[in-house]
C-alpha cells in the first residue's frame, strides 16, 4: 500500500507495511554544497507531482569507522548531495494528535545518519508514536570553526528539521505541541545544547549518554581547523575549505580526530578540544551558543521542557575493550590520559585506592565512563531540577557477552527502538533480552506521549535513577553515591 502527504515543499508517497507507514529521504533543507557550502540552511526546492519517499536519501560526507567499530556501529553510505534530509514512521498518515518523536544520531559529530539500522522508527509508530530521524551536516562541513562561514552548521541543520517538524508533522498525523527530541551521544549532547536555547520546538527531551558539558571555546576550534588546513595546504577559511571537494578533506578531518582522541594535550589542542577527545563539536560563537549548555541549563534554561536522561554503566569499554588498547595500558599512562581529557588531580589516586585489583585498562574505563558521562548527567539533572525542570534519570547497566563490552556506549539503542535484529549481534551478542527491550522502549513511548516514564522524577535531594539491568528493573537513590561526592 502506498499513502500521500502534502508538505510545504511538495507532495510525498510513501510505502505501508504491517500498519506502518514510512516516508524516507525526505528533504527538509536544500543540498549544502556548491552555493550553499558551509552556509546556514536553506529551504529546499519545491517540486511538482508527487515525489516518491520510499527510500533512505543520500547520508552526510563521512569517514568510514575504523576496525573493529564498523561492525560494532554499521552504517550505511548513501551517495548524493541532498543529505539533509530526514525520515517518518506513521501509524496514522491521515490522522491527527499523535505524540512525535525525533531522534538526533550520534557518531562524535562526524560519523552517522538517520538511515543506520538500528534507528529504524517502525515499531516507535506500531506503538502509536510518529518516528522521526534526520540527517544533519557532520565532521568539517557541520561542525569546524572557519573564518568566513556560521559556527554549528550542524546544529542549525537540527533546527531546521525540528522546524520543518513543527510546519508539517500535523500531515503525517503528528502533534507539534507534542514533540520529544531524542539523542544519544553527540546525538544526547545535541539534545542538552538544543534545550539549553529555549527554542519552543519541542515539549521534551531525552538525552542518551550526552549531558551537555562539552562545548568548544572558538580559540581551541580554530586550533584544529588550522591544524587540519595545514595537512591539506590550504588557508584555514571557509572559502579554502569549499574549493575541495568534501571526499578530499576527510583524510586530514580523521588523522586530527585520532590525535585529539589519543592523544589529548591541551597544550596542543586547546582545553575544552582535548578534555572532550573530540575534536569538532559544537562551538561557543556567543550567537546560538553563549554559554556552555549545562551552565544554561543550571541557570533555568530549558526548565518548561520535560527532561529525562542518562547513561550506560560502563561507557567507555567501548573505546578500549574491542581494540585490545586496555591490555595495553599502564596506570602512568592512565594518569597522563585522564590528566589530558581534564580529570581533576587526585582522581585516579582515588580510584584506585578504591579499586586496588583493577587492571589499568579497567580503572581508565571506569574513570573516563564517570568523567565523560556519568557525573555530567547527574550535574545537568541536577541543575534542571533545581531550576523548577521536571527531570528523570536513568542507568542503563545490561551487560553485553560480547569482547567484553560490558554495559557499554551505545549498547541501549537496540532496547530503545525495540530493535534488537538490527543490532546483527554485534554489540549485544546472540540473545540479548527481549523483555528488557519491551520495558525500556514501553518508557521512551510513555515519555513522549504523557511526559511520565513510569518511574519517579529525579530531584537534587533524593538523586532517583532508574537501573534497567535485565531480569528487572528498580529505581535507585545515588548510585554510586561516595563516588559522585568525590568529582563534586
């Protein structure tokens, strides 16, 4: 069965199965090349006729992922320029008030795209929700400081969509009173940087291991864009940059992004740059980004946008198990890492006063996991319920078989979209629980439709967190409490 929409830029046909209909490639902004390279963006053009949406459109230049993360994290690449584009599961095409949800991928703002597997919105829309994912501009063309060019182009390719959203959900049968952006990683930093605006795009968010507390100083940006316009002999200026093609500055974007990750030296690379390990993220331009968003956030930005985030338990394993890298390490270079990424002094002492048996790699997954995730999601939910926000908090502690991952990054995405086929075993192993995935994306649908998760709201006081750890799930005051208290 086929189903027709009317958009503000034309007419849509999409395709219906099993009492879903999905819309995909769909443009919300035109193609940001030629013309409109490194520009804010632009409405696409409009069309005559009906455009067929029944495939997934062209993805944002990227870098393929390394081994072995290209089969942890598959995904694919679409050719073409009209990469701003975003996709639609709908129960109901012709019908009206169903809660929207918009999911923001992640990929440390360079890798990703609505398209992967694993984001697929079908069974969001079975369960009476409107499935959004989007595409957004990512590495150099999204997110690098350049003379000449508006920083976070790929944060304003996010507006954009959120929008476009807003202008024409109703016809896939959405509510736009009623939408929830959700992220995970530099998708759930999106999320906290996009609350922090105070846009009115969206009534809730949800952000996935990305708390909001990395935000570029623009002195640090332009380290790296210098840095990446002297490996390709050119000028560090937006109009250097968009006399290549985007294939051509990959290479440089990569070997930089590898340096700032493993070796973070703020010396070389900036503060904010190095304690991230990322080395294009949003900047702080002092125009759509004036403070960083957990300071803003503290501050009572966001507070009328209900919040729920968290994290995995054991984040970091992702980076350091699969590759053999945490055999590896010794605690002096554990120490000098951490010192880099802008772990206080005395923390690792601590540490591993408190885990004197654990193996460096370990104490590195597990310090880094605190630094990069856990305490900046407890610090943002912290603030926006101080603020007068209404706030949950999760953890999701699962853990994988798999090259011992442990209950790493990104391992709850498969549970979130009820999508567990998709994840071909990569991250969660042969048979990951099904029930846990029912109870976790059974949370996500209520959030979206009544503002309510199901368990109780966090406040500063009782710091309630909700464990989903499998055989069942309970909500929990201060995990890991002893800990927490030693950051603050």
């Amino acid at each position: 069965m086929e189903a027709v929409v009317q958009t503000s830029h034309g007419k849509v046909r999409g395709r219906t199965r099993d009492g879903v209909t999905a819309f995909l490639g769909v443009p919300y902004a035109a193609p940001p090349f030629g013309p409109n390279r490194f520009t804010a963006p632009r409405p696409p053009e409009p069309w005559d006729g009906v455009r067929d949406a029944v495939e997934f459109g062209p993805t944002a230049p990227m870098p393929g992922y390394p081994r072995p993360f290209d089969t942890l994290l598959p995904e694919p690449a679409i050719p073409g320029d009209d990469c701003l584009n975003l996709n639609i599961w709908t129960p109901e095409p012709g019908g009206s008030g169903l809660p929207v949800m918009v999911w923001i991928h992640g990929g440390a703002f360079r890798n990703g795209s609505g398209a992967v597997s694993v984001y697929n919105g079908h069974n969001f829309a079975r369960d009476g929700v409107v499935c959004v994912t989007i595409n957004y501009r990512l590495g150099v063309e999204g997110f690098a400081n350049l003379p000449g060019a508006p920083c976070n182009r790929g944060l304003l390719d996010q507006i954009a969509a959120l929008e476009w959203v807003r202008d024409n959900i109703a016809g896939f049968g959405g509510d736009p009173g009623n939408v929830t952006v959700f992220g995970e990683s530099a998708g759930g930093m999106s999320v906290t940087t996009l609350v922090s605006l105070d846009l009115g795009l969206f009534r809730r968010a949800i952000a996935q291991s990305g708390a909001g507390h990395i935000a570029q100083d623009p002195d640090d940006a332009m380290l790296v864009t210098r840095e990446m316009a002297a490996r390709l002999g050119i000028e560090p200026t937006a109009a250097a940059f968009a006399a290549l093609d985007p294939a051509a500055i990959l290479p440089a974007q990569a070997s930089v992004a590898a340096e700032v990750t493993m070796v973070p030296d703020p010396g070389r690379w900036g503060a904010t740059t190095a304690a991230g390990g990322m080395s294009l993220t949003p900047v702080l331009d002092g125009e759509l980004i004036t403070r960083r968003p957990q300071d803003a956030i503290a501050a009572g930005a966001g507070r009328d946008v209900d919040l729920l985030l968290g994290y995995t338990s054991e984040e970091f394993r992702f980076f350091l198990m699969p590759t053999g890298l945490a055999a590896e390490l010794t605690h002096e270079i554990v120490g000098l890492v951490t010192a880099g990424m802008g772990v206080p002094a005395g923390l690792p002492a601590a540490y591993r006063d408190r885990h004197p048996d654990m193996a460096a790699g370990e104490l590195m997954a597990t310090i880094i996991t605190d630094h990069l995730f856990r305490i900046p999601a407890n610090r943002a939910a912290a603030g926006h319920a101080a603020s007068g926000g209404r706030t949950w908090m999760y953890e999701f502690a699962w853990r994988s078989p798999n090259h011992d991952l442990g209950a790493c990054h990104a391992l709850e995405l498969g549970f979130v979209f009820d999508n567990l086929t998709a994840e071909a075993e990569g991250l969660t192993g042969p048979n990951p629980p099904q029930a846990l995935a029912d109870r976790m994306h059974r949370h996500w649908v209520a959030f979206a439709a009544t503002g309510d998760p199901g368990w109780e709201r966090f406040d500063p006081s009782t710091r309630l967190v909700r464990m989903f750890d499998g055989p069942g799930d309970e909500t929990v005051a201060d995990p890991r409490g002893d800990v927490r208290k030693l950051w603050d």
